[in-house]
C-alpha cells in the first residue's frame, strides 16, 4: 500500500511536468 | 512560528526526557532490586550507562533520517512553501484522482496561449493581407488604365491606318 | 479510514506515516538492545561474584519488568509524538499548494472548455493556413501584375517611340498629317480634275 502511495504522489508530481514538455514542444513545433 | 526542523528536535528531545524520566533509577533499582542490594554503585553506573546509550541510539537514528531524507531542506522549504501560502484561508486544491482532470488545468494556460499567439498570427496576417489586396486592386487599377492607354492608343493607330489606307486610294487615283 | 497522506508523500517522497514506522521500529531496536546490554553487563558482573545466588533467569525477570513498563510508557510517548510529527512537521497544510500545482491554482477548466480550446486552436490553425494561402495568391498576382504592367508600359513606349519619330521628322501629329495629306490630295486631284477638263 505505502509503495502503491509513494509511486502514485511521485508519478502526481513528476508527469504534469513531462507531459507539459511535451506538450510545449507540439505547440512550438506546430506554430513551426 | 517555529521551523519544522526545530519542531521535530523538539518533539524528540520531549520524547526522550519523557522516556528517561519514566525510566527513573528509582524505578530501575526497583526492577533489579536484587542486584542493586548486592551493587549499588555498579548499578548506578549501568543505570547512567543505559540512559546515556539510548539516548545516543536515538539521536543517532534522527539524524540518520534527516540525512536520508534529506528532512533539514526538505522541511525548511516546507516552511517556507507554509508561510508563503499564510494569508490564504480557504482550503487548497488537492489532486481529484482523475489524472487526466488535473492534467487538464495543468495545460490549459499553454493552450491559452497556443491560442493568443495564433489569433495574433491570424490578425497580423489579415492585416498585412488587407494591405496586398488593396495594392492587387490597386495594380488591377494600373493594369486596366494602361490597357486603357495602349487601346486608346491601339485605336488611334488603327485610325491612323484607315487614313493611310484612304490616302494611298486616293494616291493610287 | 486511513489518510493515506498522498499529497505529502508527493512533496517529502515518503509516506509520513512510513517515516514514523521507521523512527519507531529504529527507536524500539535501540529500546531492546541497549536493555539487553544492560542485562549482558549485569550477568557479567554477577559472574565475578563468588557464591552469588541471583540466578540468570532471576536477572531476565528483572530486565523483563523494566522493560515492559519501559516499552509501555515508550508507545504512549510515541503515539504522541507521532501525532505531532503527522499534525505539525510532516504535513501540508490543507491551505497550502505544492509549488508543481500552482497551475490548480487558477480557475479549473472543464472538459467541454477544454474540447473547445483544442477546436478553437484548429479553426484558428485553418484559418492561419488560409491567410498564408491568400497571401501567396496575392504576392503571385502582384508579381503578374508587374510582368503586365511591364508588358502594357513597353507598348506604350512603342506607341511614345513612334510618335517622337513622326515629330522628329517634322510631325507633329500623324493623324493630322494624314488629313493634310488627304486634303491636299484631293485638291491636287480636282485641280488635275479641272486641268484635264480645261485641256479638253
């Protein structure tokens, strides 16, 4: 359970942020 | 308010004096009662010795977990985080358990400027496209005055040539 | 209900209550062995005793006693501090955002306000793409124009040209030449007209 808590809240913090670079770089390489 | 780290030493260091004061030599002689008849002062010294070790053991142990966890950044800037975010009183946004609900508001502003910049193209680009289609009517314009030109001009020439004509029949008589 | 304490798991990348277990387990080791050592040194002791009577298992009873009441107080105490630990230090304030959610912060967008940027952002890409293309349209007709223009000015230069060489040779006006001509040869000709008939 902790690790099931631990994995979850650090895949919460670290993916927005990934995925928001991604994300900026289809739009960046859209407005391309 | 207090730091979180400060808080944390605190709350040990109470932890610990609770823990010996409960643990009395009173009550130590009384548990090895019969050892503490035979020696006294020998059980005295084990008694300080005891105290002393876990205490140590403790202490070590804390500091072993804030380097492990980095806990003294980690806590400080929890801290400030804390007092950063003070005046606010309504209870803050936790994640809903929809990843892709979350994600959502995380996006939204780059969108939202995704946006901006692309209606700034598109103003900027009918603007400028306002500005070629008034010089395309305006060379139409040209174009068609000097078609005008060079017809006025054509028929002129042929006029010229009718006489030509005339005046070569006229020779020709 | 446990609080499984995800959002502070998010920020200090551990489970408080997995921090405390490990400080109580740590804490509770040390408990144990340095009673333990206290009972090894005891035993040691009593060995240098001749003709002692204290027995080994009398000494255990002793460490026992001491212990259960030393391990009762010590899970009071660590429930306490445990719960200061959870309430006050490794905890996020229920009015305070991580700094990775700032964005929530902002208004929270729905679905459909959501589906509605994404089509926004394609129509104005279409519409975009159309600008360009009408930009190119136009920029390809002026550069025709320019090559018609160029074309209809070079006719007109000829039609100029050939003006200036009638009035470079005296004339001013072809057209009115022309009429001139045709005028004095109709003259000449009733004139001849006239000789011919007198001659008769």
């Amino acid at each position: 359970f902790d690790e099931i808590i631990v994995d979850l809240a650090t895949k919460r913090k670290q993916y927005p942020r990934k995925i928001l670079e991604c994300v900026i770089k289809i739009i960046k390489a859209k407005q391309e | 308010t207090i730091s979180r780290l400060k808080l944390l030493d605190t709350t040990v260091d109470t932890f610990l004096q609770k823990l010996i004061a409960a643990g009395s030599y009173q009550r130590f002689t009384d548990c090895y009662k019969c050892f503490y008849q035979l020696q006294p002062e020998m059980t005295q010294r084990i008694y300080d010795k005891f105290m002393t070790q876990l205490q140590t053991s403790v202490r070590e142990e804390i500091s072993d977990i804030k380097a492990e966890g980095n806990l003294e950044a980690v806590l400080n800037a929890l801290d400030t985080i804390a007092e950063e975010g003070k005046d606010r009183k309504e209870l803050a946004w936790r994640p809903s358990g929809k990843p892709e609900e979350d994600l959502r508001s995380t996006l939204m502003p780059y969108f939202l400027q995704q946006r901006d910049a692309l209606q700034r193209c598109v103003r900027k680009q009918e603007a400028e496209n306002r500005q070629l289609a008034g010089a395309v009517l305006a060379g139409r314009r040209q174009v068609e005055e000097l078609q005008l030109q060079g017809q006025a001009q054509w028929q002129a020439w042929q006029a010229l040539h009718r006489g030509q004509k005339e005046l070569v029949a006229v020779l020709r008589e | 209900s446990v609080d499984p304490m995800t959002y502070e798991a998010q920020f200090f990348g551990f489970t408080p209550q997995t921090c405390m277990l490990r400080i109580y387990i740590a804490f509770q080791d040390y408990l144990f062995e340095v009673m333990q050592a206290v009972e090894q040194v005891i035993l040691k002791k009593l060995d240098g005793i001749p003709n002692c009577e204290i027995t080994p298992v009398q000494i255990r009873k002793c460490t026992e006693k001491f212990l259960c009441f030393m391990k009762g107080r010590f899970d009071n105490l660590f429930v306490k501090m445990e719960q200061l630990f959870l309430q006050w230090i490794l905890r996020i304030p229920p009015n305070i955002l991580l700094p990775e959610d700032k964005s929530q912060e902002s208004h929270s967008y729905s679905e459909e306000e959501f589906q509605l940027l994404q089509k926004e952002i394609e129509q104005l890409q279409e519409k975009y793409k159309t600008e360009l293309c009408t930009k190119q349209a136009l920029l390809a007709e002026l550069e025709e124009q320019k090559l018609v223009q160029a074309k209809l000015r070079q006719t007109l230069t000829l039609f100029d040209e050939l003006q200036n060489v009638g009035r470079n040779h005296g004339t001013s006006d072809f057209r009115d030449s022309f009429v001139f001509l045709v005028q004095n040869s109709r003259k000449l000709q009733s004139i001849r007209d006239n000789v011919e008939k007198e001659s008769k």
